[in-house]
C-alpha cells in the first residue's frame, strides 16, 4: 500500500510499505478522508513524543476492509472512524479513569503508525460505525471533538463566565462552538486573520481582535483564558488576561522544549488555576454523539482537500494562517 512516512525529523516521502493485516481483535480500515492535524506538524518537526520511521495521522474515517479472529459486531464494509487512543487499560492512571496519562500511553499516528495510508490497523474496540449520511470528512473530526470534548470536562465553565480564546483555527472554530453552547456570556477571540474572525463572529463569539489591534483589551480581565495556538510568546500574553480567581486552560501543543516566564505570586495571590488538556480522556463516543446530531458544525472547517502525494510538500512549506483543516482524501469517498 501507498503511505506516508516520516523517516526522520523534516523528511516525509509517500512510499510502498507492507500492507497491515488484522490480529485478533482487529479490524483494518480502507482509509478514505485523514486530518492533518497541528500535532502532525510537530511529529513532523520532531517536537513530539514520536518515534521514527512512523505513519503519521490519528484524525480519520473510511471503511472497514478485513476483519481479525474474535471480533463481533463488524463487517467488512462498514463505514467507520476510530479512537486512535491506545490506553494499557491495567496501569493505576487507566484504572482511575485518566487513561490519557497511561503510564504506556501510545495512540496511532503518534506512537504507532497512524492512518496516512491507504489502510491502517486498529483495535475492534476503538472503531465506531458512522450512519450513512454522515460524510468521511466530517467523521475524521470525531477525533478533534473528543479533544474538544476533554477540554470541556476539565474546564467546567460555569454559565455566564467570560472567556478569552487565543487562536480561532480549526481547533479555536470547534472551541467557539463549545464554548458558546456551554454558556460563556462573553466570548472573546483573538488571531491573526480577519477571515477566522468572522467565522467565530458566525459560531457564537461576541467579539473578536485581530492581533494588530489587541490592545483595546489592555487592562481587561476573564474568568477563563484559553490558548488554542502552542505558541509559547501567545502563551505568555495570555497570562496578563487573567482575572482574579480565574482559570486557565492549556489547549493547544507546544515544542516539548518550550518554556514560558510566570509570575508565581500572581498565581498564588489571585487564586489561579491552571489547567492542561491533553488529547483524549474516553471522550471518543461523547464526541460522536455531539457530531451525530448536529451541535457542532464541520465541514464548513475544510479549508483543503489534498492528495497524499501532496502532504509532504504541504507539511514542509510555510503556514498559511487562512487556512483551517486541511484534509488528505486517499481512498473511495462514496
């Protein structure tokens, strides 16, 4: 099968490899729509936990096209997406329900190889069976939404709260809308595109600055601050937001090497709390529910459609900060 592979920091080529084949309790997946993903930037940076070579991609739907010994309940030729989580399920993290601080974390497309292929192995119980009027594309953000979805849980806004969110791509988009519907009084969002700033105008923010123009909210405080970009310089201009008792919630990935300055009588003396949110935390079916019906809209988030062959050249080349999701179509998207 065709796949893209990253061989070492900075060098992806697509290329022939083995195709995988199903072990008991499997299922393999015909991979049709894959996201790339702000962590697949990173992978491929070498800024990650990733080991190499390694199959890149954890964000994806298609349709399963083997079966392994011992699984029930699929077939092939059901239209599937996947929790790419793979969670030891015996150490003392899983067993408290904190399953994405598994002492031997891993998850496809980060510790294994992942879905930018043509097909990808992945545990029977991970997969879930999309109705027939959901697209591929909309099913491989079930994976983002149970990001989002973690988030939410460890936020645990209170209604009329006000927010400040840094970064309003894709992954700020999906934010807006959670934050929105969760009961934020006041939204704000700062990036550094007008164009995404409408668009979070559409999906429930109540205002929004460019960064150009960021200092009309000098002076002002939030009860959340929330960062949605990675960018450590962001991370730290976010901080001065912060009202007294407020909570702060780290959101977006950073380098592994990234470090930012804190003002520990600050979090000491105004009661903060500061909060991360790492992947996914048994957020997956919770996620599918939310897209399933609708809370959440998608697909206007596709920014690009490319092929395979494209994505290393795409993921070399500089960011385009108008873009939102891009996604890979490699397989049948009928």
């Amino acid at each position: 099968m065709k796949a893209l592979v990253m061989e070492q920091p900075r060098r992806a080529v697509v290329k022939e490899v083995p195709d995988p084949k199903p072990g008991p309790g499997e299922v393999v997946i015909q991979v049709a729509q894959v996201g790339i993903c702000g962590t697949d930037f990173h992978i491929f940076e070498g800024e990650f936990l990733s080991p190499y070579p390694l199959i890149p991609g954890h964000e994806f739907s298609g349709t399963i096209s083997e079966v392994g010994d011992g699984v029930e309940g699929f077939r092939v030729g059901d239209r599937v997406t996947a929790d790419p989580s793979l969670f030891c399920g015996r150490c003392v993290y899983c067993l408290t329900n904190r399953g994405n601080q598994c002492a031997d974390w891993g998850a496809l497309g980060n510790t294994v190889n992942g879905s930018m292929a043509e097909y990808v192995a992945v545990p029977a119980r991970n997969a879930v069976k999309i109705p027939d009027d959901m697209s591929f594309a909309t099913a491989a953000f079930i994976e983002p939404i149970a990001c989002v979805v973690h988030a939410m849980n460890r936020l645990q806004l209170q209604v009329g709260q006000s927010v400040l969110l840094f970064g309003a791509g894709a992954m700020g988009q999906q934010l807006v809308q959670a934050l929105s519907r969760a009961g934020a009084a006041r939204l704000a969002v700062v990036d550094v595109s007008d164009n995404k700033l409408e668009l979070a105008r559409a999906f429930g923010a109540t205002e929004t600055a460019n960064v150009r123009e960021i200092g009309r909210l000098a002076g002002q405080s939030f009860d959340v601050v929330v960062d949605a970009t990675g960018i450590p310089s962001v991370i730290e201009q976010a901080l001065a937001y912060m009202g007294k008792t407020a909570k702060y919630l780290q959101f977006g990935v950073t380098p592994r090497t990234a470090e930012i300055k804190l003002n520990p009588f600050d979090l000491y003396h105004k009661d903060w709390t500061i909060l991360g949110s790492m992947a996914i935390n048994h957020t997956f079916l919770h996620a599918f529910d939310w897209v399933k019906t609708g809370r959440i809209q998608l697909e206007p988030l596709v920014s690009k459609v490319i092929s395979l062959e494209e994505t290393p050249a795409f993921l070399a080349e500089p960011k385009n900060p108008e873009l939102l999701k891009v996604q890979i179509r490699i397989g049948f998207n009928g």
